[in-house]
C-alpha cells in the first residue's frame, strides 16, 4: 500500500516537475511499471521490433473518462489497458508495447491512483504486454473530473491474418462472443446508485487470447469489432456502411444476461445501445461458424456466444432487426450520446 497518509491528495506541485513530480513517478509509477524500458526513464522508449515476412505493425490510441472511476467489475486504469488491448486485437495484432497518459485534477486521492496504476499493472501482465512510456499532468480542481487516462498502443500482426471493418460479404453470419451491454448497464447503475443485485457487473475484460485461440485453430474473421460506445446498434451499422452490405439481426439470438434485462426494464435503458469492455463482433465465412462457437464457448470470455444473423445484398448500408414472429424494424445508430463518461 502507499506510503502517503491515508489522505493525501494530488496537488499542483504533482505536474510541475520538481521534487513532488519526480516522487509521484518514483512512488506511485515506477513501482508499479517499472520495466526495464520505462526504468531508463528517457523521453522517447527504445522498442525492438523484429518483424517476420509478411507481419505488419498495428497502432492504435485511445482516451478514458470514465464515472465512476471505480465500477462493479474494474475502473478506469483496467478499461484503459483492456480498452487498448482490444483494439489492437481486433484487427488480430498481438499487443506488444502500451503507453500511457495521465490527467490528474488537484485533489485527486493518491491512494486512488495507485489502486489505478496496480490495476493497469496487473491487467497489462496478463496479457504479456509491457508499459513503456507515460506522462502526467495537473490540472486544477473541476477541469478533469478526479482522473482522465490516454493509452497509445503496439501490436503486430501475424503473416496471413488479414481482418478489416470493410470485408465482411454477403453469407457471412454475424457472431457475437459473449452477451452484450454489461458494461453500459453496470456504469449507469453504479453512476446512479441503483442497487440491482451482484450480477450485473462490466464485462471489462482483455481479448487477445481469445482472439489468438480462434486464429491459431484455424477461424479467419472477415470483421472483428468490440461494441463500445454506441453498443452492438453502432458497430453493425458502421460495419455494414463500410462494407457495402446489409446485416439482419434476429433479436431472439442476441445473448443477453437476466442481470442486464432487468436493467433495462427498470432503467429504461435499449441493450442494442449499451456498451461493451470484454466482448467482440465477428463477421464469419460460412463454414467457420460451428468453430467460431467452439473455440469461444471453450473460453472463460466466450461462454455466451452466439451467432446473431447474417449479411444480405438487399439495401446495403442498413441493419434489420427481425423479432421473434417474422416482424423487421431498422436498428439505426444511436442518437446523441445517452450515457456519457461511459469509457
């Protein structure tokens, strides 16, 4: 645990670069971080990237601002890693370096921050991918609500993996990992305070092994997207304009847990909106579907996945949603941003 009085706070003197500075990365950082590229401590990190015929470099960034900070299931310094982790994942890179920045506002707990930084820590080890670089600034009390974190990522990708939003074909099926809208739930409730039960936690959570396991076993996706913001409504929609096709849904097949149901119905919230931390869409060549729900129900992260619907000619560009009797309404983007600081 910190060495800081239990209430000690951020204060200007943190982003000023001076002594309180260099003991905030010596104390809270380093310890945590420390590798040996970010233990050199020098303005630009030194990374050996050997590529193989054939692999390609993928980057990838991303900012976080979260509320609340802490959650049922993770905060903001895991949703940051996880958040850069999958991007690059879903493009079937291998994450290799992370790099991270922070906005601190005056008055922010130090204790919270190390509770971040270890969770960061830990996340990061598990997938195997090395912090190497960062930065922190202060900013003054009421301009950046408590913490707001950047992640700049590096991965690469394997020699024949060839996976991009524009891809998918018509016959592809549509596949989900997982059930959908954890995340967007579980931030609400807790943003709120509703108490509704201890199942309804974010489903934050690293891809990449679960993605490495479909594509060391043979599954090549046409389209691998995590649903956001936005939810599983934004990512169809921008996968089906990218590509020129149209996608129909049947609403019955979609996963979705009893915890986040009844979020809905208590919250008025719509599941096609919510977003996502630990889940991913998938665009399928016909015959890699069976294996698809194979390798994922076989993964702690997949245990839910479902194929969802397919991709048509009929008025590319759109997503049809079909109910459970035959009845087709459009699933259109969602309007304006219904739950902000959600990631």
């Amino acid at each position: 645990m910190s060495e800081h009085p239990a209430d000690s706070l951020v204060s200007m003197a943190h982003g000023a670069g001076g002594e309180a500075s260099a003991r905030l990365v010596r104390d809270v950082f380093m310890r945590s971080f420390g590798g040996a590229v970010l233990g050199r401590m020098e303005d630009s990190a030194r990374l050996q990237l050997a590529l193989s015929a054939g692999e390609k470099l993928a980057m990838t960034t991303d900012s976080y601002v979260v509320t609340p900070i802490f959650f049922p299931g993770g905060d903001i310094g895991k949703l940051a890693i996880c958040g850069t982790v999958n991007d690059l994942s879903m493009v079937g890179a291998r994450p290799q370096y992370i790099t991270c920045g922070f906005i601190l506002e005056e008055g922010f707990s130090l204790d919270s921050l190390e509770r971040l930084v270890a969770s960061m820590s830990a996340t990061a080890a598990e997938v195997g991918v090395e912090i190497v670089a960062g930065d922190t600034k202060v900013v003054g009390r009421g301009a950046a609500d408590g913490v707001f974190i950047n992640t700049a990522g590096m991965g690469i990708i394997p020699a024949g993996v060839e996976i991009a939003a524009d891809a998918a074909r018509p016959g592809d099926l549509v596949a989900v990992s997982g059930t959908v809208g954890e995340h967007g739930a579980a931030i609400l409730a807790a943003r709120e305070g509703f108490r509704l039960g201890e199942a309804l936690v974010s489903d934050c959570a690293p891809l990449w092994d679960l993605v490495r396991s479909l594509i060391y076993a043979g599954v090549r996706p046409a389209v691998l997207r995590d649903p956001t913001r936005g939810g599983l409504a934004a990512v169809l929609n921008e996968i089906a304009a990218a590509s020129g096709v149209a996608v129909r849904v049947r609403e019955a097949d979609v996963p979705l847990s009893e915890a986040v149901r009844g979020a809905c119905e208590i919250l008025g919230l719509d599941p096609w909106f919510l977003a996502c931390e630990g889940r991913m869409v998938a665009f399928l060549r016909p015959e890699d579907g069976d294996l698809f729900l194979e390798i994922c129900q076989a993964h702690p992260l997949g245990a839910g996945a479902a194929i969802i619907g397919r991709v048509e000619v009929e008025r590319p560009g759109r997503v049809v949603l079909e109910g459970a009797y035959g009845q087709r309404r459009p699933l259109t983007m969602p309007a304006g941003e219904p739950l902000p600081r959600i990631c």
